[in-house]
C-alpha cells in the first residue's frame, strides 16, 4: 500500500521567486539574452576580508562544531555593533545566529505562536511570511495599507490586529522598498502598547537605504518593548553574501534560549567557516557603503527610465534594491487577478525580461523589479519593457 506525504507536503507551494529566478538563470545558460530582474541578491563579490578570513578558516584546520548560538566572539561582536548603533544595550546572550534570516524567522515564529494564533502581516509582503506561519499552523491576518505601501495604527485596526499574536514589520521592504520613518514607527509603537503582540522586525536591508535619515529600527524608537520586539537581521544584502548564510536574531534572552533550543535540535550551528569569515565582515563598512551608493545610483537610473511609462505607476522605493510596479491599468478589469503572471511570461517571451509577479507577494496586478543589476542593464531593460507592454494584449 502507497503511504501518503504529510499535510505540510501540498499546504506549502513553490517559493515563485526562486522558481523564476531558477528560470531565468536556465535560459541565459542556454545562451538566451536574458535580462534577470528577479533575484533579490547583490551582484558584487564577497568583500575580500571576509574571503581571507575564510581561507585562513580552512589553512588553520580546525573547523568543529560551535554552539549551536554561534561562536561566542561573533555574538558578542553582533551585540557591540548593534549596542553603538544606538537603542538598547546589548548582551551576547540577547543574540543568535542562523542560517541567514529565513531561519532566524522561522525559529522566532516557531516559540512565539501556538498552533491557530494570527500573525498580522502587511500587503504587500514577502513571500516567505505566509508559507512559514502556515508550516506552523498559524492564521495569517493581512493588512492593507489604506494608502501606499505602509501600514498604520488605523490598519491595524481595521484588519482586528488586536487579535493578533505576532506582528511582521519589514522595514527597509521587500517587495516595496518602503522605509518606515521614526515618525512612523513611534505611532506603530504606540498602538503595540495598547495589545499583546510581538512584534518581528524584518531588517535585513538595513544597510540599504537612500535618504538623509537612513534605518531606524523600532526597537530603537521604543526600547520599552524590547521584551516583545524580535529584531531580525544578518550579512546577506548588505555585505554581498547571501550564499553564506549567515543571520541574526536580537531579542530578550528568554527568547533568543527558545530559539536556540529548537535550533539545538534542527541545523545546530551554522556553517563554522562561515561564522569565522562573518567576524572579518564588520570590518569592511567601506564596502558595505560603496555598494549602497552604487544601488542608490542605479534605483536612480531604472526609475528615470521608467518614469512617464503609460499604463505603470510607482513609488520610488526609499531602501533595499527593489521596484513595485503597479500595472493594474494594463490589464482587464475582469482578468487582473492572473493579470500579473500574463505579463511577466509576456515580458519573458517577447522582451528576454525576467521580472516577478506581484501576485505571489499579496499584489496582483503588479510586478517586482530588482535593480541589482549594472546601470547598463538596466537602461536596456527599461528599453525592453516600455517596447513589450505596446504588444501586450491586457
């Protein structure tokens, strides 16, 4: 007799970034002149400190199991740079360092939620959020912003976030790169002090952000909560190494000992190597910043590009390296639902433009650009795109 998978086995789809990415990547090895906007990730190399710490990782021999937190010296340099950055202090035993951010998620969501407890998740929102509350059989509870792409006191409550155990906040965003200011964020925390909810907050893109006043993060805003704030963070975007993965996780110690048990029983410690090489990384703020001012640049060209495109509109995103499309007027009334997939194989077909669906990230009708990509790229694309939407049928 056939035994069945799990239920988690069909409650869970594909993730559609990776899926087009995978696509694209598929066709330009192919030798398709493919120009690939799907990807979230950073095209520069690994800042050559943090590959030389490697090396002498692997020369030196003696590559063992860590706690299953990460290496002391790295939580405590963790713990340094974000006590200078301002806020609360912070303790080494207040961090934890995993698999890259998706794990430090899943672990925080897993010790914060009981099985049917809502978690309050903006729209739009990455498409990891709803797949890792539903593995853990939570209730997803979407928040339209009434306006834009950022959630208010006033959309909380108008989607019963009250009844919620976790708040999400992503802030700089993916899909958006919407960047919640101070005065945003201290009217956000204002409303957590009137309920019992956790908050996470998403900031892996932290370092990515184009205006005078740069990241803020709430804990920053409103140190009072720290006790329920879940800070969420790590190397990826902005010291270009997202294949390392290397994340963190700030929270109070009870928290952070929850996450580190189930962490005691799931990966262990992360890659030794990896976590090894990540202490050399704080060191390399020149590079971090001479990306940022490369991707600011390029934000720059791509929206001068687009700007005045019939049938698009946008916001121009404030951080991480994305660009939301709304091309709701492209598309039939009666047909906008799907209306955003049509177009993203149309612009693959007919223009060798892969970008991203919106309707994956709570948007249809929409479509995600990243513009980690050359400022020559990007003119092209541009090109590419205004010429296709002529031809697309709607």
């Amino acid at each position: 007799m056939a035994t069945q998978l799990g239920w988690l086995a069909e409650a869970l789809g594909d993730s559609p970034t990776l899926k087009l990415s995978s696509q694209a990547k598929a066709m330009i090895q192919a030798g398709e002149p493919v120009i690939n906007l799907t990807a979230g990730e950073p095209d520069f190399a690994t800042p050559e400190p943090v590959l030389a710490a490697a090396r002498a990782a692997l020369a030196d021999g003696r590559i063992g199991y860590t706690a299953s937190a990460g290496l002391p010296e790295l939580r405590a340099m963790v713990a340094q740079y974000y006590s200078d950055a301002g806020g609360p202090t912070v303790a080494a035993g207040e961090v934890i360092v995993s698999n890259g951010a998706k794990q430090v998620l899943f672990n925080a969501l897993a010790v914060l939620i009981n099985p049917g407890d809502k978690v309050a998740i903006p729209v739009p929102y990455w498409v990891t959020y709803p797949a890792q509350v539903t593995a853990l059989r939570g209730e997803i509870l979407a928040v339209t912003p009434t306006a834009g792409w950022k959630i208010t006191p006033a959309d909380l409550e108008r989607a019963g976030a009250r009844a919620a155990r976790v708040l999400i906040l992503n802030s700089p965003s993916n899909p958006t790169g919407a960047v919640y200011d101070r005065d945003e964020l201290a009217a956000l925390a204002d409303w957590c002090r009137t309920c019992d909810v956790y908050v996470l907050t998403d900031e892996i893109y932290e370092d990515l952000v184009y205006t005078d006043a740069g990241h803020t993060s709430l804990v920053q805003i409103a140190p009072d909560l720290r006790h329920r704030i879940v800070r969420v963070t790590g190397l990826s975007k902005s010291y270009a190494m997202t294949g390392w993965r290397v994340g963190f996780g700030l929270a109070e110690p009870e928290t952070i000992n929850a996450m580190t048990r189930l962490q005691d029983h799931s990966t262990s410690n992360i890659c030794t190597v990896a976590q090894k090489a990540a202490l050399a990384a704080f060191a390399c703020r020149a590079e971090v910043l001479a990306m940022r001012e490369a991707f600011h640049r390029r934000r720059d060209v791509l929206v001068e590009q687009l700007r005045g495109t019939p049938g698009i509109r946008f916001d121009v995103p404030d951080g991480a390296f994305y660009l939301m499309l709304d091309c709701r007027d492209l598309l039939a009334p009666d047909r906008r639902h799907d209306g955003c997939w049509r177009l993203a194989r149309h612009l693959l077909a007919e223009a060798k433009l892969a970008t991203i669906p919106g309707a994956p990230f709570g948007a249809p009708g929409c479509l995600r650009l990243s513009f980690a990509r050359s400022e020559s790229e990007l003119v092209e694309a541009a090109q590419r795109l205004r010429a296709s939407l002529r031809s697309f049928p709607g």
